[in-house]
C-alpha cells in the first residue's frame, strides 16, 4: 500500500509507514525527504530486497514478508516513538511537573457520577475527528467489566488521549479524564495494598526512550540531581526488553541518544513519602501549594474549594509570616476573589480591604499593588450598585498607575475600561465610549494588533452601542473582537463563545431571532467542550436561549432552558447567588407571558428574596424586581398593587441612578401604563412625558422607546 500522503502538512506528528515493492523506487527519495515520517517498515512477498536502497534510505527499518511479524515490529516502534516524547525535565521540579501533580491531587478529591463522567468524555471524543466509533461505543458500553488498567493497555484510544493531554499539559483531556485517572490511582493502590509482603521491599525498573542531544547534555551536567517526568512511565522488570526494543532503537535517529533508566524501587521508602506535595513541605512550599491548587480549582469553577484551599494558605502564612507581610494581602485578595465569584459581595470586599490595610503599611504609598486593590474595591462597589463609591476606587487606582507606569501601559488601559464600565451601568453612554475608546488607544499601541485584550475592547464597545440603539455599530464591534479570538485563541476557547454569545445579544435586540438563536447555540456547543458539565457559564448560555425563545413567544422551549440554566446554577453557585435571581426572575416572565400570574409571582418573589440578602438596600436590580412583580399585578388589573410597586421601584432608581438613566424612563412610562388603566388620564400624560424627555436625552432619536412613549401620549391625549 502507498502511504505517502499519511501524514503530509502535519505539524507536531511523526508517523511509521510501509509500502509495497512496486511502489518502493517511487517514492524512496520522497519517504526520505519528508521530515513528519520517522520510519519506513517494508511489507512484500518477496525476501529478495535490493541492498543498495535499503542503504540509501536510512528511514527503512525492516522488510517483512508476514503481517504477524510486521504488527509485532510497529508496535514496538508506536511506543518507541511515545517514549520518545516524553519530556524530562532536570534540577528538580519543574512547574509544569508541579502543576501537573496539582491537578492530579485535586481532580483524586472530585466526587462524581462515573457514567456522566463516560457521557461526557464520548461526546468530547465524537466531536474529534480521530477516534473510531466502535472504541467510543466500547467505552460506553464495557468501562464497568474491565480494570482501569486494562483499559489503559488495551488497544483503545485511551492510553494515547492521555499521555497526549499530559504531554501538552492540555487540560479539557485531563478534566474529561479526570475519572479514569481516579480509578486508575485507586486501582493501582488497592494492587499495592494487596502485594505488600508478597513482593520484595527492594527491586529494580527499567526504562528506556529516545533523548534529544541536547536534552542528554543537560542531563550529564546534573549529575547527582533530581529529573521529573509528566506522565506516567512505563517500566519493566527485564532489563533486556527495556535496552533492545527502546533504548537502541533510539540510537539510529542521529538527533537522539537511547537512554535506559534503572530505578531503585523501595517499597518501605515509596510507602512513607506517599503523601501529597502539601503534607512534605515547608511552611512556605505548604502555603505556596495551597494557593496553586486554590487556582486550579477557579478555573474548575470549583469555588467552595478554591475558597479551602485560599484559606488553609492564609492559616499558614499567619502562623508563619509577619502580621502586615505582603504574602497576607496577596491571600486575602485571592479570597476576595472567589466571594466574588460566588456573588457574596460584601464579603469580598472585606477581604479585598484586609488586603488594601495590609498593603498600606507594607509597601511604599504609590506601589502598583496598591493600585490593584483599588481596582478590586472598585470592582466590588460596581457589582453593589455603588456607583460613586465604585469610581471613587477606580480613580484612586488609576492615578497611582498614572505616577508608576508608562503613558501607554496595559493597566492604565485596564482602568480606563473599568471606570468605562461603571459610566456604562450608569447609563452614561456617552462618557462609557469615550473611555473604551481611550482604553482601545493604549491597547493598540502597548499590544499585537491581534492580542485578546484588544478583543475585549471591542467587546465592550459593542455593549455600549447596543445600549444606545445603535445595533449596526454594535454588531461591527463584536465582530472584529470575535475576529480577533479566533486569530489569537484556540477554536474552542471560552472567550469565542463570549463573542458569540454577545453578537446573539444584538441579533436578539434586532430582532432576528433565528441568528440570534444561531449565535448563541454556537456558544453553548464552545462551552460544552471547554467547560466542565456546570460551569456558570453554561447556566449563561440556556438562560440566553431562554430568552431568545421567549421573544419568539415559543413559552415552552424558554421555560426548559431557563430551567436547565437555573439547575447548573444551583449546582455550582451558592443559594443565593444574584443569578439565581436572575433565574427565578426569567422563569417569572415567561409564566407572566403564559398568563399564569401566581406562578410568575411565586418566581419574582423568590427572586426578590434574594436580591434582598446579597444586594444593597437600593440596588438596581431590586427596583427590577419591584418593577416586574408591578407588570404581573397590572396584567391581573390589581391597579393599586401595580402603582405602589412601580414607585418603589423608582424610588430606587432616583437614588442608584443617575436623573437621565433610561431606566428611570422606562419607570414613568410604567406608572403612566397604570393612570391610563385607571382612567386618570391627566396623571398618565404628565408620567409619559417624565419618560419622553428622558429617553431624548439618554438615547438615539430614533430609539424605539422613543417612538413607544410618543405613541403613549397620543393615546392618552385622544382619552383626554
């Protein structure tokens, strides 16, 4: 057979090929000439081989004239070349090394169901374009009859999938195989339990693989030091099997040297060290650990756990460390991190103050920590609905960054965006653009021209226009940021499906509901193999489908996926999260659409409730409350209820907004809707036009609420 296309334009792969004599002299020179195929085997029926091409062809390794002897031959070089791969590193633990073995503590500690585990590794695999469909269908149908060890030496794609995720530190492979790498370590220690005192305390391995020139230089240089290897090593007792079949063979390749590695292996020793990196170290090493593992778990959207590991550092450093050690304030500020994660916001800002105290009294007054825990203070009174206070922050941090960095520095980008973002919650468009704009300016000139970071820009750009009505702009900007992601990320990185998610968002207000839809199913498929099965950000995801169905009127299919959204939720957030009552609040509007009033008033409430405990007393978002609980009571024609609702909502909004936020429009507009329900039509008119001024003064001329409130007052004055 003629395989010499098998691995053209590959670009990290080497491959084994053979072929039949008829086609040998063709394509010798080519076989030679292609630096992706490392070895040529020859299957033919006759043994008579021309000598003097098997000579110039230094790729052919063998001529066989039976498929058993062949077979045997490719095996053995298939995992030749796999040993050959794996990376060692010298002079001790190297942080990928490190990192590695985190991720292989924390994913030992994740209880979870092992046939959803098998559920979602197949569709990942389905969604790969190199894995048979019948392996697939054996996993699913015989993980539970074999060993995990049995898994991993049969001839699945098992053992390549995950050497090559820790191989390429790739971790969507190693999360989706998190439970076979636990069944596998349990495995392999309940057999060390059941042969101790049957084996030898003493023995020897042995190892052998293929070693890079300059890798083997490294390693006659630290003699007497310390190697690390990320993966698991395939060892044998036979010293014969381990230098013949992997240790020579690696000698024909002029770039390598075959290295055979002999392991003293002391059971007592093995059994006392067997212990995780936290439980063998230093206080600092402990404290260190700790945090890692505590990252490790935020990228998980494991929160309660990282929130552990953050504090178990913190008990460490206090005992260990100074009271006002800058070691203290960087942990508090990681906690501060994961409370605002989890949307207890208060306390967040609580620890994220310790930090700034801390900071305070250990650093000089303009150093750039201090800066950074402005910015988080910021951040967290911009989550509150404290809007002064919020800029306040971001305006004490980005006059520090002003006196320490470089006129065009990436931070000082960073704090244009965020105050941009507060101007923008404010609904202050005008001042928003104008600071992501400034922001876009540093980027550009501090950044590649496709760095992701200009991609947020964009992003939010088009959050800002699509406020403003102006849907085209917004659209334009969302693109170029999703232009610039795919240039700079990875097909499947969770900020494309941002991208997506936010060009839905503007097909949604166009009200092209088909691409909306379309976008946001892009979106949620990226995260489905990017995320763990519930991350918030696939709760974000149904709850977008939820309301682009619900526009469509299809009332079904939107109460499903914001019911899927507020399962997720419940799972990975605490109960009360301020999404849960962003759930509760879109479930609410989809019974009110139904006409099934108690039910979205049951759902309001109990998103109110919620709003009650994490926000502060006049945060938007309770006047969002109050305002749809008002709308079911006005459908019900309880006109009193409704007018008492809707003013407390304004109430709130007079005191967290702005005097021309349109929000505030949309209020009058509400209590006008009301008077003209009740008949008192003076009373409507004089609402309509608190909202019509405001809106002309907030948005685009021709804004659609514009056209929506003159229409109102037309009514009215005809009643009139």
């Amino acid at each position: 057979m003629d395989n010499k296309n098998l691995k053209q334009g590959a670009s990290d792969s080497s491959s084994s090929s053979s072929s039949s004599s008829t086609a040998r002299r063709q394509i010798g020179p080519e076989i030679q000439a292609m630096p992706q195929l490392e070895t040529r085997y020859v299957f033919c029926d006759n043994e008579s081989y021309p000598e003097e091409w098997t000579k110039t062809v230094s790729k052919v390794k063998g001529v066989y004239t039976d498929i058993e002897s062949i077979c045997q031959a490719l095996e053995i070089d298939r995992e030749r070349c796999d040993r050959a791969m794996i990376s060692i590193s010298f002079k001790g633990l190297d942080p990928l090394f490190m990192y590695t073995q985190l991720l292989k503590e924390t994913l030992l500690e994740i209880e979870d169901d092992y046939r959803q585990s098998i559920k979602d590794l197949a569709e990942y695999c389905r969604e790969q374009d190199d894995i048979p469909e019948d392996q697939i269908k054996q996993l699913e149908n015989e993980y539970r009859n074999h060993t995990s060890i049995w898994w991993y030496t049969a001839e699945t794609f098992i053992y390549s999938m995950l050497n090559r995720g820790l191989r390429q530190m790739d971790v969507n492979i190693m999360l989706r195989m998190g439970f076979f790498i636990r069944h596998r370590h349990n495995h392999i220690a309940q057999l060390h339990r059941e042969q101790q005192g049957s084996k030898p305390i003493k023995f020897q391995v042995f190892h052998a693989q293929g070693l890079s020139n300059e890798d083997f230089e490294k390693m006659k240089k630290t003699k007497g030091g310390l190697m690390s290897f990320n993966t698991f090593l395939l060892t044998s007792r036979d010293r014969k099997i381990s230098l013949e079949n992997f240790a020579r063979p690696a000698t024909r390749n002029p770039t390598s040297v075959g290295i055979l590695l002999v392991m003293t292996i002391d059971t007592a020793i093995c059994t006392k060290l067997s212990t995780s990196f936290a439980e063998a170290s230093t206080d600092k090493e402990r404290s260190d650990y700790y945090q890692q593992l505590g990252k490790v778990y935020t990228d998980m959207g494991e929160y309660s756990k990282s929130l552990s590991s953050y504090e178990k550092s913190l008990e460490i450093r206090k005992i260990a460390l100074s009271p006002n050690h800058p070691d203290l304030a960087i942990s508090y500020n990681n906690i501060g991190l994961i409370y605002d994660n989890m949307g207890e916001y208060s306390k967040a800002l609580s620890s994220y103050e310790r930090s700034l105290e801390i900071r305070k009294i250990a650093l000089p007054p303009n150093h750039h920590d201090l800066a950074t825990s402005y910015n988080n203070i910021g951040i967290m009174y911009k989550n509150m609905g404290e809007y002064s206070k919020a800029l306040l922050s971001y305006e004490r941090s980005l006059e520090i960054r002003k006196i320490v960095l470089p006129p065009n520095h990436p931070d000082l980008a960073a704090s244009y965006n965020n105050i941009g973002i507060v101007y923008n919650s404010m609904g202050e468009y005008s001042k928003a653009l104008s600071l992501y704009e400034r922001s876009l300016e540093i980027k550009k000139i501090a950044l590649p021209s496709n760095h992701p970071v200009l991609a947020t820009s964009y992003n939010n750009i088009g959050m800002v226009y699509g406020k403003m009505g102006d849907y085209s702009k917004a659209l334009s900007s969302y693109e170029r940021s999703l232009e610039i992601r795919k240039i700079a990320l990875p097909p499947n990185h969770p900020d494309l499906a941002a991208s997506y998610n936010s060009i839905g968002n503007v097909y949604q207000n166009m009200s092209e509901y088909s691409k909306a839809l379309s976008s946001y199913e892009r979106s949620l498929e990226i995260r489905k193999i990017a995320l763990p099965p519930n991350h918030p950000d696939l709760a974000a995801s149904y709850n977008s489908i939820g309301n682009v169905y619900q526009n469509m009127g299809e009332y079904s299919k939107a109460l499903s996926s914001y019911e899927r959204s507020l399962e997720i939720r419940k799972i990975a957030l605490p109960p009360n999260h301020p999404d849960l009552a962003t759930s509760y609040n879109n479930i609410g509007i989809v019974y009110k659409n139904m006409g099934e009033y108690s039910k979205a008033l049951s759902s309001y409430e109990r998103s109110l409730e919620i709003r009650k405990i994490v926000l502060p007393s006049n945060h938007p978002d309770l006047a969002a409350s109050y305002n749809n609980i008002g709308i079911v009571y006005d459908s019900m024609s309880v006109y009193s209820k409704s007018l008492s609702l809707y003013e407390r909502s304004l109430e709130i909004q007079k005191v967290a907004l702005p005097p021309n936020h349109p929000d505030l429009a949309a209020s009058y507009n509400n209590i006008g809707i009301v008077y003209k329900n009740m008949g008192e039509y003076s009373q409507a008119f004089r609402y309509y036009k608190e909202a019509e001024e405001i809106w002309k003064k907030s948005l685009p001329s021709n804004h659609a609420h514009i056209a929506l409130v003159k229409s109102n007052i037309e009514i009215v004055k005809n009643k009139m």
